[in-house]
C-alpha cells in the first residue's frame, strides 16, 4: 500500500531548495535567490511558494520571472494565490495570463473582485476575451467551466493522409492530445479517432473506418466530481464535452481532473476536522484563528450541552465520586466508534458506493459491528471497573451502558451522514461533531440514568 | 469547488443499475441480470460488485462473462477482489490475466497465497511469465512493482518518416502512449519524441532534432508516492522508467498514478479514524468487528488513563458537584482545536509543505492561533460559567484550563503529527488519538488541579 507520509525523494529535493533560497534571502542575497528559482519548473516554484511563511512568499514571487507567473499561478492552490494576485496590478495580470489555458485563465479571473476581473479582460485581446467570457458564463464546478476550447476536429470524410497533411499544416497540438474528436457539418460530435490509431493506420483508410463513434462525451453542466469519477472508471486521458444539441465545445484534460480528485478526497479529511480543504498551512494567525472559531463555536454548544446532561444528575454525582471519575469513559468509546462507522460512510457516499439499495444492508452490519464490539468492550470496562472500584453493580451498570452506547453509535454512524445528505448538508463537515454530540449524551444520559436507578 | 457529496449523475445511473441487477437476482431471475451485465462496461460492473454486500457480490461475479473477468479484476479495490480470488481456480485466473498489463497481473498475483499465484504463473505462456516473474521482483509500491513493460522506442538517427511506416508496420499502441522513447544502442535513455510533436513535424526531419533531451526519468526504486506527487506536479500522462545505468526498463501512465492520488488522499482520512483505507464498505460483520477493535482497545487505554486523572481528584469532586458536571467542557475543546491542527499538519507533511525549513514557523503560528481562540473561548465559557453556576472563582478557573489547553492541543497538533512522522508511525494513524489522549488529560488536570487549589 501507499504511505504518504514516508520520506518523499522530490519533496525533500524541494525542501533543500527551499533551504537554500530563504537562506539566501534571510542574508539579503536577493541575486542568488533570483539565480536559483530560473532554474526551477513553474511547479516548483509554486510548491516552494505554498510551502512558505506569508511573507517570504511576497518576497519570493517579486523575484521569479515576469513571463513564468502566469504558469505558477495555475499551479497554485486557491487560498495561495489569492494572497498573490490582490497584490498584482491588472496588466501585469493579464500579461501574466498570456499563453494560458482557456480554462485556467477563467479560474484565475473567479477568485479577484469583480472590478479587478473587469479590467484584467479589458487588457486582453479581443479572441483571447471571448473564450474567456465564454468560460466565465457556466459554473466554475461544471464542466464547462473545466474545459479548453482548444480542440482539434476532423471530418469523417477525409483519409488519414489527409488528417496527418493537415496536422502538420497547422503545428503543434494541445497539451493531453489523445485524441482527435470527428464532427459533422453542424460541429455534432460523431465520434473520436485516437492518435494512436492515427499512427498505425495505413495512409489511405478513410476516417469513417478507423473512428471510434462510441458517442460517450461529457455534458456541459455535468459538475466536477461525476466527471472526475468518469475519468477515473474510464481511464481516459480527455473527453469530449458536448452542449445539449451534442455540438462539440470544448475538451477536458486528465490534468484537471486530477487536481479534483485530489481535492474530493482531501475535502472529507478537512471537513472532518472543520477546515475548509483550501485551506492554507501558512495562513497568517488571525485568519486561521477566525476559520477555525466556528468549529470551536460548535463545539462549546454541544460540550454545553453535555454538560446540562450531567447536571441533570448532580444529586447522583454529589453523592458517589467514582460515578464522576468513570463518566467520561462511556462517552469516548462511543465517539471513537460512531466515527469510524462516519468515516466509512464519507468515503463511500463520496465514491459513490452507497445508495438506496443497500443502505439498510449497511445499518444492519454497522448495528451489528456495535453489538460485537458492544459485548467485548463491556466486558473488558465492566471486569476493570470491577476491580478497581470493587463494586459489582457499577461494573454492570459501565457495561450495559458501554453496550447501548457502541450500538447506538453504529446506527447513527450510518444514519447521520445519509441524513445531511438527503438535506443537502456536507455531511463530511457536520457528521463527526453531530454524532460525537450525540453519543456523548446518550452514554452520560445511559450510564448516569442506570447509576441513578440502581445505585442511589 | 468540488463538493462530493452532491447528487452524482453517473453514480445514480449506477445505483439504479444496481437495483435492477440486485431485483433480478431477489427473483432469481439470473438469465435477466447476466443480460444486464452483458451491457455494463468492466469498470462499471467492478463500482457494482463494491456496493453490493458480500453474498450478492458472489452471485454477480458468477454472471459476469470469464472473458471480462481480469478486466473487472483490475478495477477493484483490494479487499473485495481478494474475497472474489479466493474462490477462483488457478487456471480461470491464468485465463482471466490473459490481455492484461504486466503490473496489473503482477499486482494481482501479489494478493494471492504463494502456492495459488506459483499455479497460475505455471499456467501463463513463457513470455508473460518471464515479464510477469520481473515485476514482481520489484517492490509492490515501487516504481518497478507499477510500471508496465510494453514500450514503444526508436532510435534517434532515423527521420520521422521512417518512424511512421514502423509504426504502422508494428500496428497498435500501448493505452496511454503520449511519447515514444529514444534510446541508443546500450538500451539507455536518450530522450522522448511526443507523438503530438511526431504528427505536426515534416516526414524528413530526423528525430534528433526534435526530440526532448531532457533527461527525466524515474528511476526503478523510487516510491509510489513520490511517483504521484512528480506526475502530479508535472501533469504527465505518462514517464519512462529507467535503472541504475538509465537502461530504459518500462513505463509507467496517469491512470495507474490517479489511484495512487486518491488512495494517498483517502488514506489520512481513514487512518484519522483508525481503519485502514483498503477497508471494504461491505465488509462482513466479524471481519469489520475485528478491524475496528484495535482502535477501540487503544482508545480503553486513553480513556481508563483520563479516568485516572479524574481519580487523582476525588476529594475535590466529593466536595463540589459542578466541577464534575463542567469537567468534560475543557477536554473537549482541546481535543476539537487540537485535531483542526492535527489535520492540516497531516495534509501539509502528505503533499510535502512542512519540513525542517519551517515546522518552526508553523510551531509558532498554531501556539498564536491557540492564544487566540483561547482568549475568546475562555471568555465565553468563564462568562456562562459564571451566570451559570453563579461562582466568580469557577469561572475564572474554567476559562484558564481553557486557555491552558488551546494553547497546548495548537502545539502538540504540530508536533505530535511531525515526532511520529521522524520515528517512522504513521502521523495519520496515531497522532489524533495520541494528541485526544494528551488534551484530555492535561485539559482534566488543569481545570482540577486549579479548582483543588482555589475552590476545596
């Protein structure tokens, strides 16, 4: 399996680098900082930038060339580049968009104020704005807010000999050509001819033969994550992407994609913990601190209401102290157990695993997980408490709180995702800490209430 | 951005799929569901299998067509093509390879028992056998254990006419060909000739003059992370891979890569949880009772230590019912801004942002956060305390446990993650229960503590 966290040979290439060039800006030795970063790919560049303080940041980008920018901003992640591009004058943002793709361009114009956006198009030239504007006016999530409208197209009519004379004409290719998509009079899209069929097909055979005229292409309002799940069952390099008359409007590129599929899964990660997944490591204290105060905001609710829980029983805990110590035990096991059941479920709502037809197979299994792990862990917590506190009746009662709880967690495991989806809340965001608050008042409230009947 | 949790076009489309393959089997109507499955593509019948629960999974993979089967098998995840495998005869096996990539066999044959993978190598032809036998020399995770032998090479003093007519005297390229490798006459890697570039130059040009030189290749050891992370960075669709002496000895292409960026993506959140990313959703009822319990016993342990603590202070808890309804508050919120950090850390060392140039940096940026969001934190819950409980004392000394604790979990979410990641555990894995463990105790130990001192 892969394990991301083992030493990574580039990643550490990367952080020699990035030694020595805030070395060489921590001495002042802004020449051989410049020297070192023209020799670095624009990828490069961005990762060093990404992993650097804010400030160094500024002072880094001031010192990379003016012609590389646009290509290291693409490479950027959101909240990075922001604080890049509010600092850049609109015409050297628009130089710095020259030679860009169609699509990375509209990315880079979403994230600016309006006002700013609106002069960067007024600098570019007239082809360059339409094609912009034209990606600008679908959703930045849809696939026509993803796709270049650099596309290659053929006739089904014509030879190979004919493709391979024109091709040369025209000179060079987009980035991830694999294809070149066959269209008919009215720019419908009738198939695709891979270029390595091209390449092995005799000069004389007409289009019409060798063409692929399986007619799967990309909607233009598909949003992103049935396009990335696409590409990713159909192992494809491009797609065609089509408008509802099944005209040819653009292409998306496995480069993309990927960047997506990334982020998907990135997103439960961070969402779990409250974070936004563009989250920057480096943001400056005051924002990170504003982010995360939401979720600390949550939290005291649901600690608050855990503890109006336990208050409820003060007469019980004034009057046997080991009911204090042991409450917090039940709870935690619950939390532990509710989200791993939670996590299970993100990932499989987000591959697209669980549906209608199998949700009640999955409540059934996870209730059942809870039962089993219910009776093991009972026993183990009853037979400990048994022997510490020396009390039969407080083991028991641990125990069948310990049992109600685990179950109790499995099914809301499940549940609680599946319900913030139906609602339409990311249920990758507010699953964990609803179910935590949850199985924290239900094991006080269970072992609490039981210590209350059987003991007081 | 993505949001993974919306409605998915294609995964409905699956899902409804599912329920009529899954009615037809509940019928036993098993001549329909085989002529349902006759329609799906490999990919879409192996997304089927992984949402079906363990029993209708056998039933399906019986109607599926043998023809397709390795095909199916490439595409599932771990855990479910095991529980297929198992039940297969070595010699379906050796037929269902046939037609597959060398590391797709390979990867394969690695999951079966020695004795089963030794009978179906025994029953492939000698030329598959032999690369077969090769890849499974390397490491599984290693660029040797992925890459794919089947490459195309030219040499760099023929004209790309000559090149074309091998071409098509070879007839068919491998998936995924973006680039066809030059070497010399040492079988070393001397450069690549993008078939793009190959399309758009004049037939007399030889190859020399418009390969790329460059000379970056990855070599047989590197891992499989640092692999995805080059391709990320690179927006490869494929790269040759080269040996010690830069021999050329396979290739390796995005959508092998793809499944290794999500997987590493996956893997941080699954393991936050405690289960292990290959974990099958439908797993049997045991099999994920036993998986899960691990985690649960080491969350016994941190639970029965916080206890522990509690115990330390029994005489204050006898003598003041409100410290043991509010002690739960302070962990709490600890636990919550200490995994926020934990989580981001986590990202950050997974993409190779944070290392020794600046964990010191983010040290410093967490604490800050800490201080922050203590101070407002602590604010609001010494004030409720206050209007609560109506002890001035009480809430003073909840709302400095408070500040206590967020100013710790902002710390050790930094190092925690970064110290296990030096000894080589998995940060992913450990560092939130062992950074919940320490907040819970330390957050309990504050506020009691204090409270022993000014209140008992």
């Amino acid at each position: 399996m892969a394990e991301n966290y083992e030493a990574e040979q580039s990643n550490q290439q990367t952080h020699q680098m990035l030694q020595e060039v805030s070395d060489a800006l921590d001495n002042g030795m802004f020449l051989h900082a410049r020297h070192l970063l023209k020799d670095m790919e624009p990828e490069d560049i961005a990762h060093l930038l990404e992993a650097s303080p804010p400030k160094s940041r500024l002072v880094l980008w001031q010192l990379t060339n003016p012609d590389e920018q646009g290509k290291i901003l693409e490479e950027l992640s959101e909240d990075v580049k922001d604080g890049i591009m509010v600092r850049m004058h609109p015409s050297q943002l628009a130089a710095a968009t020259e030679g860009m793709d169609t699509d990375d361009v509209a990315y880079l114009l979403r994230s600016l104020p309006n006002q700013v956006s609106q002069n960067v198009l007024a600098q570019m030239d007239a082809q360059d704005r339409a094609r912009v504007e034209q990606a600008l006016s679908y959703p930045e999530d849809s696939a026509g807010g993803m796709m270049n409208t650099d596309v290659v197209t053929i006739h089904s009519d014509v030879t190979i000999d004919v493709v391979l004379r024109y091709l040369r004409m025209r000179g060079g290719l987009p980035k991830a050509t694999d294809a070149l998509y066959v269209v008919d009079e009215n720019s419908r899209l009738v198939g695709s001819l891979l270029i390595t069929t091209l390449l092995t097909t005799q000069p004389d055979t007409e289009v019409l033969v060798i063409m692929d005229n399986s007619d799967e292409a990309i909607p233009v309002e598909m949003d992103d994550s049935s396009i990335a799940s696409l590409f990713e069952r159909r192992n494809w390099i491009s797609a065609p992407v089509v408008d509802k008359q099944h005209q040819l409007v653009g292409r998306i590129t496995i480069d993309d994609v990927v960047d997506i599929i990334r982020e998907n899964a990135e997103h439960s990660m961070m969402s779990m913990a409250g974070l936004d997944d563009e989250e920057d490591t480096f943001a400056p204290v005051f924002k990170s601190a504003r982010n995360r105060s939401i979720w600390l905001g949550a939290n005291v609710l649901a600690a608050l209401a855990t503890a109006s829980v336990s208050n409820l029983f003060e007469c019980t805990l004034n009057q046997m102290t080991a009911i204090a110590v042991l409450m917090t035990i039940v709870p935690s096991m619950g939390g532990v157990a509710g989200n791993q059941t939670v996590a299970l479920v993100i990932r499989g709502l987000a591959v697209g695993h669980i549906g209608d037809s199998n949700t009640r197979w999955l409540l059934t299994k996870e209730a059942l997980v809870g039962v089993l792990n219910g009776i093991v862990w009972a026993c183990v917590i009853g037979g400990i408490v048994v022997l510490w506190k020396g009390n039969w009746m407080l083991g028991c009662i641990i125990a069948s709180a310990m049992m109600a709880n685990l179950i109790i967690a499995g099914i809301l495991g499940v549940t609680v995702p599946i319900m913030f989806k139906k609602i339409k809340i990311d249920p990758a965001l507010a699953s964990g800490m609803a179910l935590t608050s949850i199985t924290d008042m239900v094991g006080l409230s269970v072992f609490l209430g039981l210590a209350t009947l059987f003991l007081v």
